[in-house]
C-alpha cells in the first residue's frame, strides 16, 4: 500500500480508537511516529486535521471530510485487493445499518439476525434512532428512509411502502361512534406523535379530493409507542405509521378508522452513498435484506 494510503490508514484508525497513543497502541508502532505521520500529512495538505488536547483529539471541520473520504477509499481499495485475490466472492467486515426505531426492531432486527446466521464473516453495528443521520459523516454504510426521498447523490431501493393510519380503541369507538368522514374528528380528543407525523391538523385524500383537518390534541408525545399506548388506553384517535400499529390491531386493541381517506402510502428505501465500488459485504446484505423486508411488508 503506498505511504499515503498507509497514512490514511493509521489516521482512521487513531480516530477510531479516540487518540494519538491509543491508536499507536491499536498499530503497535511508536507514538511519536505515529504523531509525526499525522502531522506530516497535515503539512503536505496544507490544512489542520485534528485538534490535539490531553483528552484525546478531535477532528476539525476539514478533518471531517478528509477522513470520511479516507474510509470510502480505503474500502474500495480493499474490495480491488479481494478481486485480485480471488476473495470477492467471500464479503466479510463490519457493515453500519440506521433504521427508525420500531421500525428497526420490528423488521430490520430479524433479517439482520438471519444474514449474520448467513454471513459468518460480516459484523454488523445496528443504529436505531428516530431522525435522519448523515451517511458520511457518522460512517453508516446503509440507512433506511421512510417517506418522499429529497434530491441527493445517495443511490435509493425501495424496499415497500407504509400507510399512514388513524386509529383508536375499540372501546373508545363503541362509546363515542366511528367516523364516517374526515370533519367527524374535528372536536375529538387526539394524540400526536411528536415526528413526521406531528401537526395541528391532519391530511386526508379520497376521489380527488383533500383535506386537512384541525385536530384538537389532547396530549403531544415523541414516540410512537408513546402514542399507540395512549390510544389503546382509550384517550382518543391517533395517527402513526401502519406498521408501528400493527401489534395493537392485531391483538384487536386499536381500530382502523376511515380507511378509504387515507394519504398516499410512503415509500420506504434503502438509501447509501454512491461510489465506484459498492463493498461487497454491503451489496450481500441488500440483496439479502431488501425481498425480505418487501415480504414482510407485503
């Protein structure tokens, strides 16, 4: 590997490890050298990398995007070495997958589970969270996207779709009627989840025709579950992904309301960066994970 692929190298993983000595350590070669190098290719860039202090160091802004380029390029040189040597057709590393929180642990967790049964040599860290992580930056390999894809370099897969769905108990409905039109929740106690979904009105579309509707909100949640628990409980109507329902309809705790008005379905992708090689450990899991998920979903 040339002397700059080589420092690219020792600079990832110094901030891998969270500093200078601990990556030394981590290389087995000598801090100063490793010190030197760093400071070496800053110089030779002309720009400041990293920020150095006795907690360890930090990248700068510029630092940022150097390394996030670094690792791009240091796993497409590796995907050429395994060609060339004749293993790549064996994927094998450590893949960093985003998916929204139920969402994650309803569908992603199980087929993730079943790929590593598959793959012995692949890894793979599982990041749950409700909002929309940046690829490059925070070094994820795939993420999953619910909803309208905003113009970007990242490559798309639609996976499946999600319905959006207003719901309440059964108990609440006998007590208090099933809507029959959107203008029947105007008045009606309401639970909003505090996301995308989140509103003081709530959108409807049926024959043409579109809604929006004042919802009068009982009570302002930032989860899901948060929401779904409240409307099982008999507060009133909420409105959630279908999938983030679907234990609750299932067990006959939650009941759909004024199906025919719902919005367009949300499409749901696997999004990643766009390279010249994808790596192999995350074309294998794609093409592993995205009929399953359309299965699941179907």
């Amino acid at each position: 590997m040339p002397d700059r692929l080589k420092t690219m190298a020792m600079l990832v993983k110094v901030i891998d490890e969270g500093s200078i000595s601990s990556g030394a350590r981590a290389l087995r070669m000598p801090v100063a050298t490793v010190s030197r190098r760093i400071s070496e290719l800053e110089a030779d860039l002309k720009a400041e990398l990293v920020l150095r202090s006795p907690r360890g160091i930090t990248l700068t802004d510029t630092g940022t995007a150097y390394v996030a380029a670094c690792r791009r390029i240091l796993d497409e040189v590796a995907e050429v070495e395994r060609d060339a040597s004749g293993e790549f057709s064996c994927p094998r590393g450590t893949l960093t997958l985003t998916a929204p929180i139920v969402f994650g642990r309803m569908h992603m967790l199980p087929v993730v589970t079943d790929f590593l049964q598959n793959h012995p040599d692949i890894n793979i860290r599982l990041q749950l969270v409700d909002r929309q992580a940046n690829l490059g930056e925070e070094h994820i390999d795939m993420a999953v996207r619910i909803g309208l894809l905003p113009d970007s370099s990242l490559i798309a897969r639609q996976v499946g779709e999600v319905r959006r769905i207003v719901c309440a108990s059964r108990s609440y409905l006998d007590e208090h009627g099933r809507p029959q039109t959107p203008r029947d929740i105007e008045g009606a106690p309401c639970i909003n989840f505090d996301q995308q979904l989140a509103g003081q009105t709530w959108p409807f579309e049926a024959g043409g025709e579109a809604l929006r509707i004042p919802v009068d909100t009982r009570l302002w949640v930032n989860t899901a579950e948060a929401a779904i628990d409240a409307a099982e409980a008999g507060l009133g109507f909420t409105r959630v992904l279908s999938y983030q329902a679907a234990p609750g309809l299932e067990a006959g705790r939650l009941e759909t309301v004024l199906p025919d008005w719902e919005a367009a379905p949300w499409p749901i992708h696997f999004v990643y960066e766009q390279r010249a090689l994808i790596p192999q450990k995350l074309r294998a899991f794609i093409d592993f994970a995205a009929p399953r998920i359309a299965r699941r979903l179907g």
